[in-house]
C-alpha cells in the first residue's frame, strides 16, 4: 500500500526497495514492542509451571546448551494459525491500538516520501545531494516517536559509488538553525579556534541536519 500510494512521485527520485524495507522494519518494530507485554503474559499462562526455568537449562538440563522452544514455537503456531483472531477477540482494544500503529506509520511514511521529493532542490543546494540520487535507506528508531509516530530519520543517498546522509527532523528547527547562526557568529568574532557548525535546513515544521556519525575517542587527547 505505501508503494501504491508513491508511485505518482517514483519518477522524481528514485526509491529503492531497501529503503521501503526499512520503512517496513521499523512498523513491525514497533507492532513487536506495544504487542510485547500482552504476548508475554499470555505466552507464561498458557505454560506449566516451571516451564521458562526448564527451557533456559536446555536440552542438557544444565544451562550450557540453547535453551528449548517447544512451549514457545508452539505458542507461536497456534496464534499463526488463526491470525491473531482469538487474542484480538479476548483484548479487542488491543487490535484497535495495532491497527492505529499501522494507519499512523503509513500516514508518516508517505509524509516523510512526500517532503524528500519536494525537497529536492533543498537537498540538493543546502546537501549536495543530487535528485538523481537515489533514497536506499530510512534508518528510524533512533528516538521516542512523537506527533502520531514521527521520528527522527537517517536518510542514506547513492548515487554512483558516492554515499551520502542526512538527518530528518519532523520538527520545528527554526531553534536548531538560530543556534547554528550563533555559532558562526562567535566563529567570526573570536580568535579562538573555530567551533563546528551544522548544515541545517528549517521547513514548515520539520527540516533536515547535517550527519555527523558517531565515533569514539583514540586517545586522552580528544
């Protein structure tokens, strides 16, 4: 369904299917983690007693090998088998929270598709990413969701062997831009060695960063 509902744009800038994996990775990692609890109380009451302990000593009952899954691919194959309909029967609000999850994935996915292709004169001025270049991954999770499950967004461009990224930020960033101008104005009036500034873009409540990967320290100096 999301890739139906950007096709009209495909032709704008290409879109690999990995980054629409991505996108499907992070919907069943959050359907995994607001289905966690409920899954687990059920799976323990419909176990005999003892039965985790059992299973985590293993095959060899001293806890060297892997632990046994019987009890538990078994629970697995009996909710496969009627699609959830039983445990959506028992806990109907809980259906209703995982149909809201999907609807408000699909609407933030396309949302997010949507401002990349419209921005693609920004990407390519402010981030020197062209607009033949072409989207091949959405890295999410890297925060709380928020605003109907928006998150912040590592884009990832190939175009050729060049690979580039960008942040997205489904926020206001006119704070994060004035805070850049400030810096570069300290930049130009101190003789101090200059502080690092960020490329940022500032859109009608959302924008875009400049990466900066994360990389730890080699030595006291740094």
């Amino acid at each position: 369904l999301l890739r139906e509902r950007c096709n009209p744009w495909l032709s704008s800038r290409p879109i690999a299917d990995t980054a629409f994996d991505s996108l499907g990775l992070s919907l069943l990692q959050r359907l995994a983690y607001v289905g966690e609890q409920l899954l687990w109380s059920q799976f323990q009451q419909n176990v005999k007693p003892g039965a985790s302990l059992l299973a985590h000593l293993g095959a060899t009952g001293d806890g060297s090998g892997p632990p046994l899954r019987e009890w538990y691919e078994r629970f697995i194959r009996k909710h496969r088998q009627d699609g959830l309909s039983s445990l959506l029967e028992e806990f109907p609000v809980f259906g209703r929270l995982l149909g809201t999850v999907w609807l408000l994935w699909l609407e933030s996915s396309v949302e997010l598709l949507e401002r990349i292709i419209n921005d693609d004169r920004i990407l390519d001025k402010r981030f020197s990413i062209s607009s033949g270049a072409t989207l091949c991954d959405i890295q999410q999770g890297l925060g709380d969701p928020h605003k109907g499950g928006r998150a912040v967004t590592i884009l990832s461009f190939r175009a050729g062997n060049k690979r580039q990224k960008v942040v997205y930020k489904p926020k206001d960033m006119r704070l994060d831009q004035a805070y850049q101008e400030l810096l570069e104005d300290l930049n130009r009036q101190s003789r101090q060695p200059a502080l690092k500034t960020l490329t940022i873009h500032s859109g009608k409540g959302y924008g875009y960063a400049e990466n900066v990967a994360h990389r730890l320290c080699t030595g006291k100096a740094q």
